[in-house]
C-alpha cells in the first residue's frame, strides 16, 4: 500500500513541476493540492503514534501551498509564509523529544553556518522584500536555528535520520531561495520546474526523518523494556 502511495506521490509531484515549467498553472490545481495530503497518507500508513504537531506541520504547509498556488494578493504570499512558518514551529516541537545531551557550544557551529547561509542571502535580496521583510528575517531565523540544531546533532552521531532531517532542512531552504528570488527580486518566474520538486520531495525527506526518530525512540523504549523483564 505504501508503494503505490509512494508512486502516486512521485507522479503528482512531477506533473504539477511539469505544468508549473510550461506555464500551465490553472492545471496545478488538479495536483499540487494533492501532494501534501499524500505524503500525509504515507505518514498515517507508516506512523505508530501520529505525533499531533506532526499533523498540525501538515495542516499548516498544506494551507500554505493553497495561498501561494491562489496568490490573489501579497497578503496571501504573507500568509503562506506565515503558515510555513507555524509548520517549523510544529517540527522544532517534535525534534525536541529527540534532544539528548547537547552541546550549546556545537550549536553555536551549526548556528555560524546557517547565520553566515542566511545573512548572505538576505543581504542580497532584502531590499526587494518590501512588506515581506520581518516575515523573511522571522521565517529565516526560524529555519536557520533549526538547521544548526539539526547539523551538530549529525556532526555528533552520524546516522540516517540525522542526514534525511539536515538534507531535508538544507534543500527546504534551497527551495524558499528561489521562491524568494521568483517572487521578489525577479518579479517573474526564473526558477521553475525546480520549485514543486524540491518543496514536495524534500518534505517528504523530512517527514521521512521525523518517522526514522520515532522508529529509534521505539526500539530504545522496547530494548529498555526487555532489560527490566
């Protein structure tokens, strides 16, 4: 069953990419809305605990996705970004029951490179923001925290979850880079066919890590379990 949601998934996400590129976006109406709500079927199918913030992190990027695939006004650009926002809150809070034994030290290393990420590009496109500006700094702080946490708990433990959550994370921002620069520094479409890959495709990445987190909270809890027995 997973396999087939998986496929459907791949197929959507590549079609909306397609009719985006080509400049047919009446017809991403018919798939992008379906994206993230198949990725939250393979959540669902895949999931023993169906974390809350988890689902909330789905509501909210899906909402997004509608606001900026309808765009009517700026105002829902603010908005969408605001919701992408909510679903960064949403995740910090599930990353958090993972936190063990950090380093604040190792934090301020992770935080450098993603403040030195983040400070280059706003500098370059901070002044095309306009009424965009605290959502840009606030989304972007939010995300560059995020990463540094993320990135030093790898340089920490080398594992498959820590690489899917920081991988997930690096090219989440790849993708808010050339939506920022498609919608105001450019003020036209440069960046295309890439944008619906990398948003659906890389949420997918992270949503894989939050369930490789889980699935080790599970093992650790059963093996403690079967010591006391």
């Amino acid at each position: 069953m997973k396999s087939l949601v998986l496929a459907f998934f791949f197929i959507i996400t590549f079609l909306d990419s397609y009719f985006y590129g080509q400049g047919l976006e009446k017809y991403q109406f018919f798939f992008e809305p379906l994206i993230v709500p198949s990725i939250l079927v393979y959540y669902l199918l895949s999931t023993k605990k169906r974390d809350p913030l988890i689902l909330l992190g789905f509501l909210f990027v899906w909402v997004g996705d509608l606001l900026l695939l309808i765009e009517l006004s700026p105002v829902f650009l603010q908005w969408a970004v605001f919701c992408y926002w909510l679903m960064q809150l949403c995740f910090i809070g599930v990353y958090r029951n993972y936190w063990k034994q950090y380093s604040s030290k190792a934090h301020l290393l992770g935080l450098l490179f993603w403040g030195s990420y983040l400070v280059v590009f706003l500098n370059h496109v901070y002044s095309s923001l306009g009424d965009m500006k605290v959502h840009g700094l606030v989304y972007g702080v939010t995300l560059s925290a995020f990463g540094s946490l993320a990135i030093m708990k790898l340089l920490r433990k080398v594992s498959r979850k820590h690489i899917y959550l920081v991988l997930g994370l690096l090219v989440f921002s790849v993708r808010d880079v050339f939506l920022t620069y498609n919608k105001k520094y450019f003020n036209e479409d440069v960046f295309t066919f890439s944008i619906p890959i990398l948003h659906g495709i890389v949420f997918f990445i992270i949503i894989k890590a939050l369930l490789y987190f889980e699935q080790g909270k599970v093992s650790s809890y059963d093996q403690r379990s079967y010591i006391k027995i």
